[in-house]
C-alpha cells in the first residue's frame, strides 16, 4: 500500500512538474508575442488599430465600390489624451493582448503536450482537429468583428449627434477599449460550438433541447450581443445573426455526439 502511494504521489508531482513546465513556455511565447507587439507600435496602432477610422479601410472601400450612397464620409471626430501616463499604459495593455493572439496557437499546442499522453491514437487525431477548429472560428469571430462590427459601430457613434453645439473628442483608451471589447469578445463567442460539444460529451444537453429551446436561445442571444457591442441596434443584429447561426450549426455537432437523441 505504502510503495503504490509513493508511485501515485510521484506520478502526481510527475505531472504538475509537466504542467509547470508547458505554463512556463506558454507564459515565454505570449511575453515574446508582447515585445513583437510592444516594438511594432506605429504598425499595430496606426496600420491597425486606428485604419478603422480612416476612408481607406477595406470595408469602407468595397461598400463605396458598391455604390456611392454608401461611401462613408469623414468621420467627425478626434482622438485625444487627458492622463499622462494614458499613452504608455494603453500601449502595453494593447501589446500584451495583441501578444496573446499571437502566441494563441502555440498556447493551444502546449496545452495538446499537456493532455495528449493519456489520449489513445484515434483521440489524439480528433483532438489536433478539435484545437486548429476551435482556433480557426477564434480567428473568424476576430476577423468578422475587424472587418464587418467595428467599422459600422465607429461610424455610427462618432457620427451620432444630439446637437450641433456638441463636438466629439473621444478619449482614445475609450476607443481602443471599444474595439478590443468588440474583437475579444466576438472571438470568444465564436467557441459556442466548441462548448455545445463538450456539453454534449458530458451529457449536460442534446440537440433536443437545443431544438426545444431554440427561441429562448434566440432572445438571450439578442441580450448578450446588447451587452457585448455599441448601444445601435444595427451592431447587435451584426454579432447577434452570426452567433445565431453558429448555434444552429452547434444543434448539428450535438446531433453527431448524440445519435440518439
């Protein structure tokens, strides 16, 4: 009794020692992400960051090359700073998040080390396509936020107005802090089928009660897209269809979890 608690006590040390070891790197990899980010600035604010703001974005472009009635005029606003020490602290807060997408897909490689050695061959397999699918929509949700979310929810904000005597000077950490929340936030929710399949692993829900509580689902969508984006309705519905159709496709994955149900 005493030799197999001594084994299973090493085993256990064994493996926080393994655990420490792949925090470790991951922790390295998303610092070094941060120092790339913290030494690029110019591209990553201004190429970045700010082109949103500009006539040349991408998105304003293809809806001017649509028509000319959607041609998206100057935006009516500036950025200022009234901390000092606002600049430098938004410029690391920024290179630390923009150093976490770039190590993202290590991150996930790590964390595949950690847990693959108790998986057999045919688990390893479905967990490599599980981890690039979960950070192939990752990247989706970030990009459909960049290219389609916050350019309409920037022009639609800085062009609101109440009364000609008011002008917008926006405080340039609540701009930045409205895109990031936007971007982050969209990336994340498009996980909702990595988390309909894990729930369905662990019997917590079948696509039934996902097809039984689809306009429930359809409501708390439309609340939490409220939370996550800009008061205008028209950025709601921009994250609130996407998300909805993902939890459509959510109800098929669970379906191939649970043929029975």
């Amino acid at each position: 009794m005493n030799i197999d608690k001594k084994k299973k006590k090493e085993s256990f040390l064994s493996h926080l020692e393994d655990l420490r070891w792949h925090l470790t790197r991951s922790v390295v990899s998303v610092f070094f992400g941060t120092c790339l980010a913290f030494f690029y600035k110019d591209f990553l604010f201004d190429k970045i960051i700010f082109a949103c703001k500009e006539n040349s974005f991408p998105t304003y472009v293809f809806l001017c090359s649509v028509s000319e009635k959607l041609c998206i005029q100057d935006m009516p606003f500036i950025l200022m700073n009234i901390e000092m020490t606002g600049q430098f602290t938004m410029h690391i807060l920024v290179s630390f998040m923009t150093g976490f997408i770039i190590a993202f897909p290590y991150v996930l490689f790590e964390i595949w080390l950690f847990v693959s050695p108790a998986m057999y061959k045919a688990e390893k397999r479905n967990s490599i396509l599980f981890f690039l699918f979960s950070f192939c929509l990752f990247i989706i949700g970030i990009l459909f936020a960049y290219y389609i979310i916050v350019p309409f929810s920037i022009n639609f904000l800085s062009s609101y107005s109440i009364s000609s005597e008011v002008t917008n000077k926006i405080h340039f950490i609540s701009f930045i802090k409205t895109i990031t929340k936007i971007i982050l936030t969209t990336g994340l929710l498009f996980q909702l089928p990595v988390v309909i399949y894990f729930l369905t692993k662990f019997n917590l829900v079948t696509s039934t009660q996902l097809k039984q509580y689809r306009r429930h689902a359809f409501v708390i969508i439309l609340i939490i897209a409220s939370i996550l984006t800009p008061p205008d309705v028209f950025s709601q519905i921009l994250i609130g269809l996407p998300i909805f159709m993902l939890y459509e496709f959510s109800i098929f994955i669970s379906r191939l979890m649970s043929p029975k149900s």
